[in-house]
C-alpha cells in the first residue's frame, strides 16, 4: 500500500511543474525565474538520472522519469521568454 501510494505521488508530484509553465506563457516573460536556478535543478536531475534508471525502487524511477520531462518543459519555456 505504500509503494502504491509513493507511485501514485511520484506521478502526480511532478505536475505541479504545469501552472508555471502556464504562467510563463500567459504573462510571455521568464525573468522571474533564475535562469541559474533552472539549469542547476536541470543539472542535477540529468545527474541523477541514471542511478534512477539503474535503481530497482519504482518509486525513484518513476518520479525520475515524469519529473525529467516536466522540468525540461519549465527549461524550455523559461529559455522561450527569456
């Protein structure tokens, strides 16, 4: 039951990532987020990465995965209205 649960956040966690995204879009400027801020968490999840992939824990590796692709959208938009 807790691994479900972790699973189920590990999902969902990363989907908070969305609302600035939209933000970014809506207001068409990102000069309120560091772009140092961004590519150093981006930095970081590149590096963990593969211990991600390799680990056996789905939890880890499924945050990993949804959380990778989320805040590269966050990067990429950041860098759009920069």
């Amino acid at each position: 039951m807790i691994k479900i649960i972790g699973l189920i956040a590990a999902v969902i966690m990363p989907f908070w990532n969305i609302p600035l995204i939209v933000r970014i879009a809506k207001r068409k400027s990102s000069k309120d987020i560091s772009l140092f801020w961004a590519f150093g968490v981006f930095v970081c999840l590149i590096l963990m990465f593969p211990s991600a992939l390799a680990s056996k824990d789905i939890v880890f590796k499924t945050y990993s995965i949804v959380n990778i692709i989320f805040f590269s959208l966050v990067v990429i938009q950041t860098l759009r209205y920069r």
